[in-house]
C-alpha cells in the first residue's frame, strides 16, 4: 500500500506536465498565428526620393515611391502630386514589382516611378504623397530639389527678337512658344524614341511668314523622319492652366547608335508675330503690330544604355518588337533550277539599318547574296515596316537536299531580353543530275559552258584572215564619232530650246500645251492681280502633278510623299528643286503679299520651265501601264 501511495504521485506529476507543456505549445501557437497575421501592417514601409536632388534646368528628375513588406495585388496605385517649378512628363507611373527572400523570409513589394523637368532655376519642391495599402493610408514626407541653370542650348522655350526690333508688350513666352517631347529620356543602344516638336500659341495671336531657322541635328542618333501634315488643323489644349491653339512642327524617330548621354538640339523658327493689348485695365483689346521673333524649344537629353550581355550568336544589333516569317519558293526543283528562300522581318524598328542575316550554304547547294526590299511607314506616331530578304538557292546535285536553317535574333526592350526566331525550311527534293561544264572560263570569269555551247564541226564558218584590221580604217573611227556629234548636237538644240530669250514663236507641242495649262495664270498677271496670279501658278503645279501620279486630286501632298512620287519616276534633283522652289514662291506670296523675292514674270518663266521637263518625266493617264 505505502508502495503503491509513493508510486502514483511521480506518474500524476509527470501526466501534469505534459498537460502543460501541451496548453503552452496552444497558447504560443495562437500568439504566433496572431502576431503573423497583423506582421504586415506592421511592417510596411512607403519611402519617396528624387534623383538627383541637384538637377539643371531641362534634365530629368526621377521621383520614386517605394512600398516594402506588401505585394502588389493590396496597394494601390497612387496619384502624383502636386508640385513646385517641376514639370511631369507623365501622369501614370512606371510600375515595378520586387520580390526578394531574406533570412528565409519572403519579402514582397513594388515601386512607383515618374519623370519631372525643373523648369526654372532655384528651389523646387514635391508635395507629400499618400499610398493606401489594406486600405491604411502611409504618408511619404516632402521633398526638395535644387536647380540651378546650364548653360548651352536652351533648357526652356525662348521668345527673342532681332537686334533692333522694337518689343512690343503684347507678346512674351508664355503667349508663344515649342514645346519638346520624348517618349522616353532612358532607352537602350538602337531603341526607338520618338521626339516630338509642337507650337503652343494663345488664340489671340496671328502669325505669319514662319519658317524653320538654321539647322536641327542629333549627334550620335540614326535619325528617320515621320510624315507630319504640310497644312495642320490646329488643336485646342490646355496647359499650365491656359488655353493654346497647338499644332506639330516635326516628329522624328531617333536611334542612339552609341551609349551614353546624348544631347538632341533644340528646334528654332523664325516668324512674324500679332498680339493684343489693353491700353487700360477694363478697357477693349487692341491688336499691335506684326513683328519678327525667334521661337527655340528647349534641349533635350536622352541616356542610351548598353545592351545587355549574353546575346545570342545570331543577334546583329536588332532592337524592338518583330514577327519574321520564312517562305520557301518550292520543296521541289531540278538540278540547276533556281530557288527562292524568302526571310520577311516586320515590326518596329531601324529597319533602314537591319543586315541580311548569314545563311550556311549546305553541300551541294550554292547560296547567292539575297536580294533586299525595304518598306518603311512614316504615317503613324512610330517607324514600323517591313524588310525582306530572298535568297536565290541552286542546286548542284540530285537528291534530298535540306535547306538551311535562317536565324534572326533581337533585343526586345520592353522584355529586357534577347528574342530569337528560327525557321526550319522544307526539305528540298532534286531530280535530274548536273550535266557536264567546259572547264574554260570567259575574261570576266564565267564558264564558257554558260556562254556558248559545243559546236559541230559542220556548223563552221570559215573566213580568210588576211583582212585589213579594222583599226588600221578610217572608217571605223568615223562611225566611233558619228554617236557623239548626234549627241552634242541634240545638246545644243536642248539648250538653244531652254535659253531664257527663246521666242515665244520656236515653242514645241509640249510647250503649247504647258502655256495652255497656265493661261489662266496670264490673265491674272496682265490685270495685276498678284494674289490670284500666285494662287492660279500652285493650283495648276499641284493640279498636273494630281494627273500625273494618279493621285485623287490637286490637294497638297507632304514633301517626302511627293518625292517618293517624283524619285519613282528618276525625276533629277535639280528639277524637284525647281518644282519647290515655285511652289515655295507661290505659297510666300498668298500668304505674305508683298514680300516675294522674284517678280510674277520669273515665277511663270520659271513654272513654264517645269511643266515641259516634268511632262516627258513623268507617265500621262492614257499611257498604258509598263509591264513587269
């Protein structure tokens, strides 16, 4: 009994303990469940910064938000806030998840970004910014930026005024100005980016007479220019809290062919100028004078980046977003038959600069260097098109032959990485065998089998060998020169036909036909009507050009398209440049009576001019179309 009584108190204590233990385990399992769940909440963590805090005026400002200890799925995306001398070049930000295991631990986050350009020198300012996360507000603490000025190009839109112009106080920046924009300032090696110039001017103003001043250029950037309309609707918008009447002047695609940082130069014109004043502070506006002014956008600079490494051995410097397809012509041919392996590349890009990827030539197949077709579209708000690449395969044997694999590798920036396609062309079935060759080959390296073949002995002609060479002839350099005194003579008649003092009596049918075109023109000019005579010469420039290139009507063309037209139809150069010329002239004068630089009688001389070279240039309606 007293064994029993001692024995049972040790198993009742160690039964107690284990209950313990078993409760305590519960209790610090509830605890840790609890402290896991409210862990996030206390643990996020929203910082903002800008970079750099020290910025020249017309540079970027990166301002960027980040949210550490939340998963993206649970923030919400915040607004940009207001801010002080700083200008943003977006409204949405840049979004980037992060995801990072530390000590075991997921972490989880995402970063907001945006771009601002200071606008004038000093002290700017961002206001503080509000990210909800599970629906609790975190608060970001403001932030300064210095700005101090550079010098060089201009950072801001300038109005300026020729040395001794009057200034007229109707007029300042803010009522006239470009304003310069960039799809992107950070962009890879040979990436897009397009920059984008427009006119921003109050509804107030008249302008007239305008005209780019000096030159553009884009040190260390391919450069392709995008079709802009040559007479723009303007556009109402608003900006900086005013409204502006806004039109584009020019839109370019560049390319950075080289890392770094790159400048791109303001654009600048020359214009004439009319605003409104009030003499008093209730009182009617009146308008002011025209005057002269040079308008510049601001300088722009773009960083390019290197591409990154480990690029494919196929990769030859493609940068964008492309679809290639592969044809082959036929899988089956004769020994000796050509075959066509075609590679189109399609997509947005520098197609202009995009070489034919390397082909392997397979035993007994010869390879000939492809032919390249390049259609670019400079209508839209990107450069897009297509480049094709046709190889000429021909087989040297009988058999089953398989054609060689095309690669063509790209860098996509928006992926952040390379991008490879390859195309298994069909197996190519050859019949027949190769039939024998002369060994013998021509003076410019052809086999003479190409040239000629074997002739018969019975197929001779025999000829006596003691003739007089045809060197020792005078005949023979007579009819050497009879070629050249044809030409020299037509020479002569051309330019006798073309001199400025010809008579109206020695004109040819063409040149009937041209004064026809510009009669109505000639009776604007004998009554004096200088307006109507000017308006009469382009309507019937643009009119024949309608009729020529089979265009819907006279209505004006840009100038690229039209030189794609006239380049078609081998129009020279100096004759386009003669076409612009009086449709310049012609233009200056509607639109600014009195300033025109050349009298009405040179601009119907000159007009007369083009029609009768352009007429032989270009095809009538009623000729048939060329075969091809």
């Amino acid at each position: 009994m007293v064994f029993f009584t001692s024995g049972a108190r040790p198993m009742w204590t160690a039964q107690s303990m284990l209950v313990r233990i078993a409760m305590s385990a519960v209790v610090m399992g509830a605890v840790c469940v609890e402290g896991g769940q409210a862990q996030p909440n206390r643990t996020v963590r929203v910082t903002a910064e800008a970079d750099p805090t020290d910025a020249a005026v017309g540079e970027t400002v990166h301002l960027t938000v980040r949210v550490d200890g939340a998963p993206a799925t649970v923030v919400q995306t915040p607004e940009l806030p207001s801010t002080t001398h700083l200008e943003p070049q977006q409204r949405t930000p840049q979004t980037r998840q992060i995801r990072a295991s530390r000590g075991g631990r997921l972490r989880q986050g995402v970063v907001f970004s945006w771009r601002l350009r200071p606008r004038q020198q000093g002290a700017a300012r961002i206001q503080p910014l509000t990210v909800v996360v599970r629906g609790k507000q975190y608060t970001t603490a403001p932030l300064r930026v210095r700005v101090s000025a550079r010098t060089g190009a201009p950072d801001a839109p300038t109005l300026t005024r020729p040395d001794g112009a009057s200034s007229d106080p109707s007029l300042d920046v803010r009522d006239l100005f470009i304003r310069a924009r960039a799809t992107d300032d950070r962009v890879y090696q040979n990436e897009q980016v397009i920059v984008e110039y427009s006119l921003f001017y109050r509804p107030r103003i008249r302008l007239r007479r305008s005209r780019v001043a000096g030159s553009w250029d884009a040190p260390g950037f391919w450069r392709e220019e995008l079709d802009v309309a040559a007479r723009p609707t303007p556009q109402r918008r608003r900006t900086d809290g005013q409204t502006y009447e806004t039109v584009v002047l020019k839109r370019v695609a560049l390319f950075p062919t080289r890392p770094g940082t790159l400048r791109v130069d303001p654009l600048r014109i020359e214009t004439e100028a009319q605003g409104r004043m009030r003499m008093q502070e209730d009182g009617p506006s009146l308008r002011g004078r025209f005057e002269p002014v040079q308008i510049a956008s601001e300088g722009l600079s773009l960083t390019a980046r290197s591409l990154p490494e480990g690029a494919p051995p196929a990769f030859d410097g493609a940068v964008g977003q492309f679809v290639v397809r592969t044809t082959a012509e036929a899988d089956s041919a004769s020994v000796g038959e050509a075959v066509t392996l075609t590679m189109q590349v399609e997509g947005t890009g520098n197609l202009a600069t995009l070489p034919p990827p390397s082909v392997e030539s397979p035993p007994d197949v010869e390879v000939y260097e492809p032919t390249v077709e390049t259609d670019i579209e400079r209508d839209g708000s990107r450069i897009r098109g297509t480049k094709t690449f046709a190889y000429t395969l021909v087989p040297r044997s009988g058999g089953r032959h398989d054609l060689p694999t095309l690669a063509f590798s790209y860098f996509d920036p928006d992926a952040k990485r390379y991008k490879t396609h390859r195309a298994e062309p069909p197996t190519l079935y050859v019949s027949g065998q190769e039939g024998p060759r002369a060994v013998g080959r021509t003076s410019d390296g052809l086999p003479v089998g190409d040239v000629a073949d074997a002739r018969e002995a019975s197929e001779a002609q025999w000829v006596r060998t003691d003739r007089r060479p045809l060197y020792r002839s005078a005949w023979t350099y007579l009819a050497l020169l009879v070629p050249a005194l044809i030409v020299g003579a037509g020479v002569a008649y051309r330019r006798w036909r073309d001199r400025p003092g010809s008579s109206p009596d020695e004109t040819t049918p063409a040149l009937d036909e041209d004064r026809d075109r510009l009669q109505e023109a000639c009776r604007h000019l004998r009554r004096g009507a200088d307006a109507s005579f000017y308006d009469a010469v382009g309507r019937t420039l643009r009119a024949f050009l309608a009729e020529r290139l089979g265009r819907a009507g006279p209505n004006d063309v840009p100038r690229t398209v039209l030189d794609r037209h006239l380049l078609r139809h081998d129009v020279p150069a100096d004759l386009r440049n003669a076409l612009y010329d009086v449709l310049d002239r012609c233009d200056e004068a509607r639109y600014a009576p009195g300033s025109a630089s050349v009298s009405p009688e040179d601009v119907l001389a000159n007009a007369h001019a083009v029609l009768r070279r352009l007429g032989p240039q270009l095809p009538r309606p009623d000729d048939p179309a060329p075969r091809s």
